[in-house]
C-alpha cells in the first residue's frame, strides 16, 4: 500500500499475531519488486486501475492464488459505446455499473486466459457495501485458454475497448495455446 499508516498497522498486527513471514511495504502497486515471487496477491479496494496492477503483478509473479475485491472503477467508464446499449449509457449511474462489470469480466477472462481457476463472487452481504465483488483466482491449468480467449477478444471487440490490464501486462495477457 502507499498509506504508510495503512502499512504501520498491519505490520502491528502481523507482530502480534507473530506471523514473522509476512511482509508489508509502501510502494506504489506498479513500482514494486517483491524480493521473492508472492504466494498471494491480495488486493482489496484498490481504486480504479490499482486492482488491475495488482491482478497483474501476481500474473507475471505466478502467483499461486489472486484476490481481488475492486473499487471504483473508472477506466472504461467513458469508453464503452454501443449503439444496441444507447439506452443504457445515456444514464450514468447505468453507464458507471455496466463499466464496472465489464471492467471485471475481462479482469476475470484474463486470470482464466492466464491459467488461473477464477470465481466472481459476492463476498459480503450487499446490505452491507454496494462494493462487495470479490475475484478469486487459483493458479490451476496451462495458459492459453481458448475460449477465454474468444470471450475476450469478442467483448473487446464489441464495445472497441482496451482494457488496462492488458496494457499492465505488457502485451503479455494473451497466450496461444501450446496444443
């Protein structure tokens, strides 16, 4: 995290609790370079594109697991377009939760192209935060999942987006196959 009281706590904690293997660091996301690949990356309500530097860091890490509960997510949010959804996208509010869906299906469809057995799941009560998405990704198969990657290419397509992600990962989301 880059709050450095944010870290001083869980530092704290990590002490009493004596969990001496874990470690904490300010650092921006994309700036960080763990001296050791991490077993998780654990992101939770990092605003915007954060989520998506974190997401990833663990791909190119190869980290076994990735959890991610996003924020707000503002990347594609004046982006999307689509004449079929102009009734849709003439409303903000509409505009702003379709952005956010999309925003994590291709955060999803990457985990899984990447090789990694992803959930979307509802994490708490909705009673309880509006913001209560969480990705679960566990590093199961070979990358190169061809109908993640179909999947993703057509919503890309279709609403003429690039998503950061994609961009974070330095050309390197997609993966061919090695059948």
């Amino acid at each position: 995290d880059r709050n450095r009281e944010v870290i001083e706590k869980c530092s704290a904690l990590r002490d009493r609790l004596r969990w001496h293997e874990l470690s904490f660091q300010v650092a921006e996301i994309g700036a960080y370079s763990p001296a050791a690949a991490p077993d998780l990356v654990l992101s939770l309500h990092a605003c915007d594109t954060a989520t998506d530097e974190a997401i990833a860091m663990g791909i190119l890490a190869g980290s076994r697991a990735i959890v991610a509960a996003p924020c707000c997510q503002h990347e594609l949010h004046h982006k999307i377009q689509s004449p079929q959804f102009a009734a849709v996208l003439r409303h903000g509010i509409l505009r702003e939760r379709l952005a956010d869906i999309l925003t994590d299906t291709f955060r999803a469809l990457v985990l899984q192209i990447r090789g990694y057995r992803t959930q979307v799941v509802e994490f708490v009560s909705a009673d309880a935060t509006p913001k209560n998405l969480l990705l679960r990704a566990e590093k199961h198969h070979e990358p190169g999942d061809p109908a993640a990657m179909r999947e993703y290419s057509e919503l890309k397509k279709f609403w003429s987006v690039e998503p950061a992600i994609e961009g974070l990962l330095g050309g390197k989301w997609e993966v061919t196959s090695k059948k």
